[in-house]
C-alpha cells in the first residue's frame, strides 16, 4: 500500500454510472465507494451486473454515463498501471511463460526493472507460498495451484486495490475456501482494499460488506449485516 495512505483512504468513487452495451445497459446509476480498509463481496446471479461493475471499478472499462475516479491513486489506473490487481475467473495465464514470469509481468508493464520485477514476483509467489512451483508452466498446475498463481501475479505490484471477478467459481469447496484465506491474509497484509464478485453466499458471508445486485443497480434492500454501498 502507499506509505501515505491511510485505511480511511479512498481507491474509487462511482457516481451514477452507466455501462451500455448496444440495446443492454448492464450498469445502471450506480453510485458506490471503495475505501483501503473495505472488504466488499458483490453479489447477485449471472447478468446482475457484477462483472460489468468490477471492470469500471478496476479501470479496464470505461462508463458510458457517470463518473469514475480513483483519489488515493491519483488518477485513472490505466495512468497507473500497477495501483489495481485483478484476479480473472480462469487465471488466464500466459501459457508459454512459467509461474515466476507470469508473476514478474505485469511488474514489467508497470514500468519497473527486470531485477525489480523478478524480486516481486518472488516475494509473491513466497508470500502465498507457492515458490516450488516457480519454473512450472501452466499446464503443469492443478486449477488451484493456477488461480493461487493468479493471486499471486495481482498482488505483485503492491496493489492499493484488489479486484477479484468469481475467482472461487471453478474451484470445489475446499480449494475455494483456501484460496480465500490466502486472498484475504494477503490483502490485509498489503493494507489493501479488496472488490470481489460471487454468487456464493459462503464466500461473501466472508467479506464485511455486501452489495447485491440486480438489473444492473446495488439493492437497497439488503441483509442485515449488509452495509449501504456510499
């Protein structure tokens, strides 16, 4: 986390967002905020949104109405490669790369050195503890082992923010619930805020707030241990 920033800091503000998509609007008048402290499980079933909603938030989509901002990172993420972790569904790895070189790349893309890159990536890898695997390609990996390499190739820049899109759903149970511990030590020891979507109500019983989703808005209507999105 950025030495300046406290846990009271802000990653993201959404006002009234929108995302369209020819005839669809999959985001509606969304208005939401991210603090480092946050610990937020979107949910809702498939086509509520949460996908749509969690790429403005991370910066690779850009809102087709509203307003998305970034304060305690200082402008868009996309200006700040780096700042934002992202942990895909599939891990989606790089297949002609090892497990240490897809950690060290998007270290690279964010402007570092190769040496600087390479001491990231090893840092991750021994912080989820997954250094054996290093010099194994994908294809030498169990689903787990891979979506834990996708952890680790997040958190490898030092994120301020985690974004984490239904990175339990291929998983069984017991390989899911240790890839959230792993998730959520990690974040915490980052010091970062961490945004993840799930339509599992265990995983997000996990988390300290919820946002349900339907038809593209954030229900007001929630749980009641559910907090209120602003």
């Amino acid at each position: 986390m950025n030495a300046d920033m406290g846990h009271d800091a802000t990653v993201f503000v959404g006002t009234h967002l929108r995302r369209v998509f020819g005839p669809v609007t999959a985001v509606r008048d969304v208005s939401c905020l991210v603090t480092a402290a946050d610990r937020i499980a979107v949910t809702g079933a498939s086509g509520s949104g949460k996908s749509t909603l969690l790429q403005l938030i991370a910066g690779i989509d850009d809102p087709s109405g509203g307003h998305a901002a970034w304060p305690a990172i200082d402008g868009h993420p996309r200006r700040r490669p780096g700042r934002i972790g992202i942990v895909f569904q599939s891990p989606a790895l790089l297949p002609t790369l090892d497990v240490h070189e897809n950690v060290a790349l998007p270290v690279l893309l964010a402007g570092q050195t190769a040496d600087t890159a390479r001491q990231a990536a090893s840092e991750a890898l021994r912080l989820l503890h997954l250094d054996n695997l290093a010099d194994r390609l994908p294809h030498q990996l169990s689903g787990g082992q891979a979506q834990r390499v996708a952890v680790a190739r997040a958190v490898a820049t030092n994120p301020d923010l985690v974004v984490a899109d239904e990175p339990t759903a291929a998983l069984d149970t017991a390989t899911a619930a240790h890839l959230l511990d792993i998730l959520l030590s990690t974040v915490d020891r980052l010091g970062a805020a961490l945004v993840l979507a799930t339509h599992d109500n265990v995983t997000a019983g996990r988390l300290h707030t919820r946002w349900p989703m339907a038809d593209g808005v954030i229900s007001t209507r929630t749980l009641a241990d559910t907090d209120p999105p602003c």
